[in-house]
C-alpha cells in the first residue's frame, strides 16, 4: 500500500509490516529514557558542577573547553556505529551487541568523569562518554526504524521525545540531590541505562536482513559520515534543521546553571534549585506538546507546520529569555521553549525517518542525522562563549548570547520548508 506522506517509490520502509504494540512503546521509552539520563544529565547540569569543583575562579573556561571535544568524538561515533550496527551478525541480532556493549562501557566513563582530578584526564572521560554513548544511541534508533511502520513513527517519536526530556528532569532533580556527591551524581544514571537497554534487547525484535551488505572497504567507511545533498535534498533540508536547532538549544543548556548565578545573581544552592523548577516547567509544557502533536502529525498526515512552527517558537522562548531580569521571566521562557520543543522532538524524529535514503542503511543514515547533532554540540559552547565576551570581559553577555541562538532557531525554522517528500 503506498504511503500517504510520501511516494511510494521513495518512502522509506521498515523491516516491521505490522503495527507495534504498547509493550514496544514502553520498552522503547525506557530504554530511551535510560540512555538520555546517563548521557545529557552531565551536559545540563553535572558537568557544570564538576567543573566549579575543578576551577571555582573560571568553570565557564572548562566547560567551553572539555564540553566540543567530547562532541567531536560523538560526532564520529555515531554514524560508524549505526553503519557497523547495519553489518553486525551474531545471533543475538544486529543492535543489541552494540547498545548493551556501548551502555556498559558508558557507565565506566562516566565514573571516570567522577573521579577526574584535572581539566585534561576530565576531558579524556569525557571524550570516553561521548563514544560510548553514542556507541548506544546510534543502533537504538536504527532499531526504532527498523520497528516501527510508517504510520506509527508520529506516536514513536512522541515516545521517544517524552523519555529523553523526562531524562533530563530526572538528572535535574539528581543533581539537586546529590550536588556533593559526583560519584553518585554520575554513576548511577548509568547503571540505570544499562538495566533499561536489557529491558528493551528482550522486547524489540532484531531480525537480520536476508541480504548481506557489501565488504566494508575505505570508500564506504568514508561514505559513513555522507549522504549526497544533492540526490538527497529533502534529507539535507533535515539535517541543517537538526543543526540549527540544536545549536540554539545548546547555546542555551550548556551555560544555564552559570546564567542563573551570572545574570540573576543566584548562589549555586539556589541556582541549582531554580534550574531544577525551571526544567520541572519546560518539561510539563513539552509533555503537554509532545504527547498531542506526535498523534495529531500521524492523525493529519503533516510533519513540516509541526517541525517549523515549533522551532520559530523555541526562538521566541529564547529572546523571553534574553531579557529575562528575575526569576518570573525564566520560568516563563522555559514554559515556551519547553511547549515548543516538545512538538519538535515528538515529530522531528518522524520527519527523519520519512525521508531517510535508504532501508538498508538506517542506522548508517541516522547516524549521519545524528552528526547534525553532534556538530551544534561541539560548536555552542565555544560560540555562545564567544558572544558571552563581546563588551564583557568576565563573559557574562547572556542578552547577546541569547539573540544569537534565537537567530539560529529562526534559520532552522525557514530550511524544513522546501522539503517536499512529506507535507
């Protein structure tokens, strides 16, 4: 039967003919939220205790130096892992080798993050982190195209939209706890990671293609972190979305905690506090998003109005933001922001999926997607500390910061319009 969001010469299929059913949708939040925990709790709020831990004086100088390295290791991972998740033959399957290896591995990094005396071995563990968690991420989504039928992907990317942002209020939450106790802060959302991706390898089936790929030579291990633009456009449109977005996000996340200190003059304690309310509001408001606009995208057959309006209204929180001078005004950019990225990560995903090249190489595609995550990551810390210091010698420009990364937002609003392959 031809899709309804794209022709069918071009739509991308999925191994899974048959619809999934609520057990899939609960193994694959968990899982997700499990993977999310252990890698983003750091990147929001742990890293930046850690680093007041290694530099009282100047934490915004470690974070805007340990934080791109290990983006850029990501940046490479994902993408070889998908596409050596693609080759994989055992008979466990393709993907479950590689994301229970890589929850594993990623928990023993994250101790080494814990227990890094100084800014070079914590940059190391860092870089460790990034590996294997990408390690992980890159074959559990594959999974989820491989699972999941074309017209469920709305609902399935709803769900995994809703665990990764939970994630991210849970590790808030933690490290309001646990803000003395970096072992505890880091460690446990890993193991917790890995007791979910065992829940998730015994309910997703991982069936191998009949059809095995072509020798992996140096042309296509290069061809690993490319998809051809041109042949591709819809794809390309996509991934500079991706990009922009999260470059605005990231601009943002990375340097929270020190903005609340900085700019509304709050002590660690309290910031932390605050941070931990404020994330409790973005996350309500993006429940509230993602659990509608994932059905109502598959219900009306539309990606493109979900993915462009939410991101022009993520810049719209972003400039609240800029000239938020109290506590009232943050928690109201965030309510906004929160609203706006839920809509965008519950149907983001879908859009992706839609018009990825190929079946075959779903996880080698995604992981090329992913880049379009990694890059942004790599690159806000340094960007947003480069607007930080313009007239501000101690970095504490947040107003020019803020406007830049609404711009970017902006931008990736405007690219998801010429896509054509879904409406």
């Amino acid at each position: 039967m031809s899709s309804p969001l794209a022709p069918p010469s071009e739509r991308t299929l999925s191994i899974a003919l048959k619809p999934i059913n609520r057990k899939y949708m609960a193994a694959l939040g968990l899982a997700q939220f499990g993977i999310t925990l252990a890698i983003f709790s750091p990147a929001v709020v742990s890293m930046q205790v850690k680093a007041q831990a290694l530099s009282p004086d100047n934490p915004a100088a470690v974070i805007g130096a340990v934080m791109p390295i290990g983006a850029l290791g990501a940046l490479f991972a994902n993408p070889l892992a998908g596409a050596l998740s693609d080759r994989t033959r055992t008979r466990w399957g393709r993907r479950r080798p590689w994301m229970l290896g890589g929850a594993i591995s990623l928990t023993i990094a994250l101790a080494w993050v814990a227990m890094a005396p100084d800014q070079l071995s914590l940059t190391f563990a860092w870089l460790a982190c990034q590996l294997t968690a990408n390690a992980t991420v890159a074959p559990l989504i594959a999974s989820f195209a491989d699972n999941v039928p074309e017209l469920q992907r709305g609902r399935g990317s709803s769900t995994i939209a809703l665990a990764q942002n939970l994630s991210v209020l849970a590790g808030t939450y933690l490290a309001t706890y646990f803000v003395g106790n970096l072992p505890v802060l880091f460690v446990v959302p890993g193991l917790l990671a890995i007791a979910l991706i065992i829940v998730y390898s015994f309910v997703a089936q991982d069936r191998l293609p009949e059809i095995r790929p072509p020798r992996f030579t140096l042309p296509r291990f290069l061809g690993t972190f490319w998809t051809n633009p041109v042949r591709n456009p819809d794809f390309a449109w996509a991934w500079w979305s991706r990009v922009l977005i999260t470059l605005a996000m990231f601009m943002f996340t990375t340097y929270r905690l020190l903005y609340m200190q900085d700019q509304l003059g709050l002590s660690l304690q309290r910031a932390t506090e605050a941070v931990a309310l404020g994330v409790l509001f973005y996350t309500i408001a993006l429940l509230l998003g993602a659990l509608v606009s994932g059905w109502l995208s598959d219900r009306f057959r539309r990606r493109k109005v979900f993915v462009a309006g939410s991101t022009a209204l993520f810049a719209v929180g972003t400039l609240v933001l800029a000239h938020a001078h109290d506590l009232s005004h943050f928690y109201v950019a965030e309510v906004i922001m929160g609203l706006a990225y839920g809509v965008y990560s519950a149907v983001d995903t879908a859009l992706v999926v839609d018009v990825l090249p190929s079946a075959e190489q779903a996880g080698k595609d995604l992981g090329v997607i992913n880049i379009a995550n990694m890059v942004p990551q790599s690159l806000a810390p340094a960007v947003a500390l480069w607007l930080l210091q313009v007239g501000s010698p101690d970095a504490q420009n947040y107003t020019v910061m803020l406007w830049g990364a609404a711009i970017a937002a902006f931008v990736g609003a405007a690219v998801v319009l010429p896509i054509k392959r879904v409406r």
